[in-house]
C-alpha cells in the first residue's frame, strides 16, 4: 500500500502542514508582538499622563506660593505701611490694609506681624485676634521669618527702599494637622526719605498664610481635571501622588490620586475587536494597530494642546493679579492723602461757599476711589465675592452728590443737568448706597458724555418694592440692534479706531451684573437721534424711624 503514499505526497503534505504551521506561528507572533507593542504604548501614554500631571500639581503649587508673594508685597512695599508699624504698631491702619485686604481679596486666611521674634499682631479670616488664636503657627514659621529677616536686615541697614530692597520668603509649613502655604516678607519704605529716617526701627515681617483645606484640594482638582486629588498624610513614592516638603525639607504630606490609564482603558475597550480581526486577517489586524496608534497620538496631541491652553490662561490670570495689586497699590496712596486732607479741612470753620465746594471735592474723591475699585469689582462679580451692605442714606442726598459729580462736565458742554426725587421718595432707605451711586453714576456719565445739546435729567420714584431709577437724556440714541450689546463686559457699540467717545465698557456690565446681585433689572429705551432712558429698579425699603437732626459729614 506503499503507492497510497508515494514520497512524494508525503513530502508534500509535510510541506504543507510546515507552511500551516509557519503561517500559524507567524500569526500567533503578528498578534502577539502587535498586541505586545499597543500594550507598551498604551504603558507609556499612562506613563506620560502621570508625568504630565505630577508637574502639573508641582508647578501650580510653586505658582500658588509665587502668586501670594506678589500679593503681600503689594502692601508691605509702601511708606504708609513702614509707618503703621511704628512703633507701636497702627492696630486699625493694618486691620484694614493687611487683615481685611488679605483676606478679602485673595483669600488668604491668616496674617500676622512678627518684631524681635514676638507677634505683634494677628488676624484670622480678615478680623483681629491675640497671637494665642494663632496656636503653634507662628513658632513654626519661625526658620522662615528668622531667613527673611536675615537677608532684609543688610539691605535695611544700606538704606535700601521700594523693591529693590524688599525680601521675601515662601514655602509649606504644617502646624498640628493642617498644611499652609505660607509667605512672608519684611515691611520697607517705598522712598529714600523714609528708608533714612526709619533707620534703627526695629525689622517687621509680615506672614500671610492660606489653609491646603478641602476647599483648596478641590479647587486644584477642578483647574487641573484631575479626578479624586486628595491630601494625604503621607505620601508614597508612585507614578500618582506628589510628596510635599517644608521649608526645612521635611517631608509634611502629600497630593495622591487614582490612577485612571486612559491607554488601558483605551485598550480594553478595543480588545475584542482586536482579536477578532487579528483572527480573521493579518492585514486586518495590522490597519486596526495603525488606528489606534493614529488615536493615541491624537489623544497625546489633543492632552499637550489642553495643556499649553491651561499653561497661557494661568499666565493670562496672574498677570492681572499683578496689574490690579500695582494698581490698587499706586492709585490708593495719593488718593487716600487727598480724601485725608479734606477731612481736615471739613473739620475747621469755614464759609458756607467754601463748605459746599469742599463737600464737592470730597464727593468727588470718594467717588474717583469707587471708580478706582471698578476693576476689583468686575474680577470679584465674577467670582461671586461682592457682598452688599444693608444700611440707611439719604436719598435725596445721594442723588445730588451723584449729579454734583457731573455738574462740571455739563456745563463745560453747555447742557443742562436736573434731577428730582418723586413725593413719597424721600428720606432715608435700606441698601447699599455705594453701590447705588456707583450704578446711577455710570449711568449718568454716559448721559453727559453722548449728549451733545439739549439735557440730562435723572428721575427717582417709590415702586411697590423698592426705587425706580431713570436716566433721560437728549443725546444721540442707539440703534435696536446694539441694544443686546450694552451691557457685555468690555462691549463698545463704535469698535472702530476713530470713535468720538473713548470708554472701557465696563461701566454698564458692572452696572448689569451690581443691579442684578440686589435683586433688580435694569433696561434702556432709545432710539436714533430721539435720545435715550436708561432705568433700573432695585428692591428696597423705607427707614421707618425719625432722620437724625445731626449728620455727620466726611
């Protein structure tokens, strides 16, 4: 039976069997070397990710602490500043200008004043406490006060002023079970005059410190998108947690969260289909691992794109942190040395036409420093951190200084300014007069500014819940379709280079946004070369007790 099998046949069966078996083992090594290299990069993407994101916390730590140097020295730069910590210290001056102002406008939530190694004053979520209130805080901070103090005390002793001798010191300290991130800096003039009479003073060092609380963890989630970041009491060296150090290298804790692999993820949910095409065809196989690798270089792309975006608003944001502490810093103190001197003079006898022109100017002044928070104000409306006063005034009383501010203005236009309050509107009412005369006065600005003839009349009346406030004009109107665009931050109807009337227009989205936090609307009714009305009304009510026979003025 030899014949059945010549050698032939056997020889070639035997070929064939070695090319199933060769094709098998090529597939079996084309599956798995595909399957072998999705895997590794896949690894190496989860690799990148938590490299990517470890920096990413790291970095926004540090930028954290840089912000907040930039932050205290925009207050301990400064001659008023020097002065208030005397001694002995001007407890009310620092409640103000490093309590409160801390506190109030870049959440920080403790500062204190340190001479000769002693606290010589505290405060604690903007209100003043004794140094006890601090717990061990202030002893742990010590190494850095003692470090500032090291370095400013030469530049001190030089004679050195404004920032070319300031020193500043940043870095984690833990006190009992909670972290801070913690700066300090010593308080020096801003002139030479200063700096040489102040010699011998002893050095101040102002510390300001905000809580890693839960709130901060979770504020760091949310603009890094890194899901479950918590603080940890230890931190474990992985590829998902970051160790956080004091300023004397001590390890104090750390940021860990769970590992979320988007190239594994990405590789399980692709599996079967994987399979099932290496299965039926190589050349299958091998377009679906240049897909997913296309994916995955998108998905990388797509992550360093997220990234840089991120990276260029952070810097976007921290630029106007700076320009609005520069701002407040080296508006406030001549402006203050204006409003101070009026007081004064208001406080001495002088004729009755003097007193009104005085009154004028100090109106004025404080209405320029409302104008100078504007800026503050649209960066805190947007956070939602405004907070309304509830207190008595005048009406009629703040809408004349409101008109006194712009009589000026119009008669050098040779346009009439008028106002009147309706019978039943007078007297005195509950709510927020600075944020009153801050809307009526955008309002009545804008009136002045577009009416070119003719007049600006302001009309107030008493409505079920509140004050109706209307501001006429004879000016030149707006069109129905800029009408939507009034009142959008930075919204200008004119956008072109040579527009007549220059503005930021920010005063009606300001006014947009102040009306709408008490509750009100506000609206305007215009048409082309028929003049315009722009009206508010804001939920107020009546004091129903007796007006007071002495008003304190200033």
């Amino acid at each position: 039976m030899a014949w059945l099998n010549p050698p032939s046949v056997t020889r070639g069966v035997r070929s064939l069997h070695w090319i199933v078996g060769a094709t098998i083992v090529l597939v079996a090594v084309s599956v798995l070397g595909s399957i072998a290299l999705m895997l590794f990069a896949a690894r190496s993407l989860d690799r990148l990710e938590s490299l990517d994101e470890r920096e990413l916390v790291q970095r926004t730590v540090q930028r954290d602490l840089q912000r907040m140097a930039r932050e205290l020295t925009s207050a301990t730069v400064w001659d008023d500043a020097a002065k208030a910590m005397g001694p002995p210290v001007d407890m009310a001056w620092t409640d103000v200008n490093f309590g409160e102002y801390y506190h109030q406008y870049f959440q920080h939530d403790l500062t204190f004043v340190v001479r000769d190694g002693r606290v010589v004053y505290a405060s604690l979520a903007g209100a003043r406490v004794s140094a006890q209130a601090l717990g061990d805080l202030p002893g742990d901070v010590a190494p850095l006060v003692a470090e500032v103090v090291a370095k400013a005390r030469p530049a001190h002793d030089a004679r050195r002023f404004s920032l070319e001798g300031a020193t500043a010191g940043k870095g984690l300290v833990r006190s009992g079970d909670e972290i801070y991130l913690v700066v300090a800096a010593d308080v020096i003039a801003e002139t030479a005059q200063l700096a040489a009479a102040q010699r011998g003073v002893p050095l101040s060092v102002v510390v300001t410190a905000r809580r890693v609380s839960t709130a901060y963890t979770r504020g760091l989630q949310k603009d890094l998108g890194i899901d479950g970041l918590t603080l940890v009491a230890e931190s474990r060296s992985t590829d998902h947690s970051v160790p956080l150090h004091d300023i004397q290298g001590r390890p104090i804790g750390g940021f860990a969260w769970p590992a979320h692999d988007p190239g594994m993820s990405l590789l399980k949910a692709v599996a079967p289909w994987i399979v099932l095409v290496f299965a039926a065809l190589v050349v299958a196989a091998l377009i679906l691992f240049l897909r997913v690798t296309d994916a995955l270089n998108k998905l990388a792309a797509s992550r360093r794109a997220l990234i840089a975006a991120k990276e260029e608003a952070e810097a976007a944001n921290a630029a106007k942190t700076q320009f609005l502490a520069n701002m407040s810093h080296e508006i406030r103190t001549p402006l203050n040395g204006v409003l101070g001197m009026t007081q004064i003079m208001q406080a001495e006898p002088l004729p009755d036409r003097q007193r009104e022109r005085l009154d004028v100017i100090h109106h004025s002044g404080q209405a320029l420093l409302v104008l100078l928070n504007d800026i503050l104000d649209m960066a805190r409306l947007e956070g939602g951190g405004v907070r309304l006063r509830a207190e008595p005034f005048d009406l009629p009383i703040l809408v004349e200084s409101t008109c006194a501010l712009f009589s000026g203005a119009a008669a050098n236009k040779g346009i009439a300014l008028t106002f009147e309050v309706a019978p039943g509107g007078d007297g005195a009412w509950i709510g927020d007069p600075i944020r009153l005369r801050q809307v009526l006065g955008n309002l009545v600005a804008n009136a002045v500014k577009f009416t070119h003839q003719g007049a600006v009349r302001i009309e107030v009346r008493p409505t079920e819940t509140g004050l109706r406030f209307e501001v006429r004009d004879t000016g030149v109107g707006i069109a129905p379709e800029h009408r939507p665009r009034l009142f959008k931050i930075f919204s200008q109807i004119d956008t072109s280079l040579s527009r007549a009337h220059e503005g930021s227009g920010l005063g009606l989205a300001i006014s947009h946004e102040v009306v709408s936090l008490m509750g009100g609307a506000i609206g305007v009714d215009s048409a082309p070369g028929a003049g315009s009305t722009f009206h508010f009304e804001v939920p107020l009510r009546r004091v129903r007790t007796e007006r007071p026979t002495l008003r304190v003025v200033g």
